[in-house]
C-alpha cells in the first residue's frame, strides 16, 4: 500500500531513521544532562511515541485515534522531561536534542491523516520552547527558533495533504465516469444487441409474408390471410411471452391456432426460467396444445418470488368438461394437476 504516492519501506526507513538521529543525540547528552534520570525518562517516552507512529502499516486511512493521542501525549512529555533535564542557555539559535524527531513526528503524523493533532503537538512544544527563551543584559534571547522551521513544514505538508486530498478526490470521480461510461456503453451495446435479435426473431418469423405483401402482386387468398393472421399472433407472442416463446412453443401455438384453438401466452416474470421449469413448461405444453382441438389455452408465467412458475388452463368450451389446470413450482418444477 502507498501513502502520499510514497512506498511503505521507504516510509518506516525514513521514520527509523529521522527518529534515530535524535534518540542518539540524546543519548550522548545523558553525561552532561543535569538530571541523568530525568533524561533517561525523556528518551523512554520519546522512544515510545517513535514507536507508535511508526510500526503501524502505513495505508491511506487515518492513524487510530488511541494510537494518536498517545504518540503526542508521550512526545509531548518527552519534550518536556528532556528540557527539564538540561539547562538552558542564553545562545540564540539552539535546538533540543529532540528536534530532528519533533520535524518527523510533525510530518508523519500529517502523512498518517492527523493534521490537527500535528498542529496540537507544534503548539505543546512551541510553547515550551518559548519558556526557554531568556532575558540576557535586558535583551530577550531566542534562544530556540526550530519550531519556526517546524511551522515551515508543518504548513508546506498541510498544503500537499490538501492537494494529495483533492487528487484522490479527482481521482474517485474519474474512476466513477468511467463506471458509469463502461455501464452506459454495456447498457447500449444490450440495446443494440435486442435490437438485433429481435430485427432477426421478425425476419424469421414473418420475413417470407412482408415479401409476399411488397413484392407479389397477385391476389392475397384466404389461405394467405391465415398465414398472416398465424405469424401476427407468433410475433405477439414473442412480445407478451418472453421467457416462454421459445421457437418450438411458439410452432406448438402456431399449430393449436391452425386448428381453431385460442392460444394466449402472458410473461410477468421478464426473465428467462429455471430450466427445470422450462423443461416440465415444454412437455406440458406440448401435451395440452397437441391434444387441443378448441377452446381456450392460456399460458402465464408469474413474477419471480412466486411459488408458481408457469399456469396452464385450457379451457375446451365443454360445459360438460372441467377445464384443465396445471400449476409449474418455481424452481423445482414441480408439476400439478387440477
């Protein structure tokens, strides 16, 4: 994982190492500190928040809250037990022995998504840095001046945050026209694809009869009526009966119509069936419209959800005759009579 475009190895290596620099100038100052154990108390606490802002794997999500609020809690106590463990002294332009690893752990903890406990921290220690200022033959000494060029680039990584922020930003919207691009053209590539295979399913089925009407000009006979009349009544099954207009149902329909029998067929479910259900829906189809030889068959598929599948009734105009029912289960396809 990346944070800020920079690699995660050569982000611990240069926090191992910015940390380093300053752990060891403390340590060679213990001799000469004016209170050893405070000292060695500084660097412990120091060495702590070190800790704690560099182990984590470095991603592009924010540093843990807890895990934020001790690395600058025990900073913040390293830096004030490491001035209480030396004296100062009235030469402008000094630096503490925690300096280095105060730029590193203002910066990194910018770089791990925590702006504004980096500020809190620059504040904390600028404030004790002011306290060591003196007053030398009535003339204020500045002594320390490192938090000025910690502001420097505690501003400087404020503003690449910002735009590293807006990039990312940028970056999501772009992958997201470009979702949306691919959807869109999928989407229209489908459309066209229906098109196509409609344009097809027309031409199959009533190809021969538009050239009969537009290009022979005898006599259109009954016969021809009929033909037309038939391939209406296919082309609107394809339509209102989709997910069961399959080509062989369809020549079924065809056939049964031929013979005098109404055939309606009706899609709620607007996808294709399971194909056990589409099986038992053939084979009872193909019973019911090949014994037809009157009456009334309707074929009904129900939105998915519903237990039933497919509902076949054929109703043969025989008072003396119960019509015949047969319920497809969704899924299973399960077959049952009525």
């Amino acid at each position: 994982m990346k944070n800020f475009g920079l690699s995660q190895k050569f982000l611990t290596a240069l926090a191992i190492m910015g940390f380093g620099v300053s752990l060891v100038v403390g340590v060679a100052e213990l001799t000469s500190a004016e209170d050893p154990t405070t000292m060695v108390v500084s660097l412990v606490l120091y060495t702590a928040a070190a800790v704690i802002i560099t182990l984590p794997r470095w991603t592009t999500r924010q540093l843990p809250l807890l895990s934020t609020v001790l690395a600058v809690l025990f900073f913040s106590l390293a830096a004030e037990r490491g001035y209480a463990a030396t004296i100062a002294v009235p030469i402008a332009g000094q630096s503490p022995w925690f300096a280095m690893g105060f730029t590193v752990m203002i910066s990194f903890l910018c770089l791990r998504r925590r702006i504004w406990w980096a500020v809190l921290l620059w504040v904390a220690v600028s404030l004790m840095s002011l306290g060591r200022w003196a007053v030398f033959r009535d003339t204020l000494v500045p002594t320390e001046s490192y938090p000025v060029t910690t502001l420097g680039l505690l501003l400087a990584t404020w503003m690449g945050y910002r735009e590293f922020m807006r990039f990312t930003q940028r970056n999501r919207e772009i992958q997201s026209m470009l979702v949306t691009a691919r959807s869109s053209d999928e989407a229209e590539q489908n459309t066209k694809n229906a098109s196509y295979q409609r344009v097809q399913d027309v031409r199959r089925l009533a190809g021969g009869l538009l050239e009969r009407i537009a290009y022979d000009p005898s006599e259109i006979t009954e016969h021809d009526i009929n033909r037309f009349r038939l391939t209406e009544a296919q082309l609107r099954d394809t339509i209102r009966g989709r997910s069961i207009a399959t080509p062989y149902i369809l020549e079924l329909a065809r056939a049964a119509r031929d013979r005098g029998v109404a055939v309606d067929i009706l899609d709620e479910r607007g996808q294709p069936l399971p194909p056990r259900v589409l099986e038992a829906t053939t084979e009872q189809l193909a019973e019911v419209l090949n014994h037809a030889q009157c009456g009334v068959v309707t074929i009904r598929a129900f939105p998915q959800g519903d237990p039933t599948a497919v509902f076949i009734v054929h109703d043969n105009d025989n008072e003396e005759e119960d019509p015949i029912a047969i319920e497809i289960a969704d899924v299973t396809g399960e077959v049952s009579r009525f």
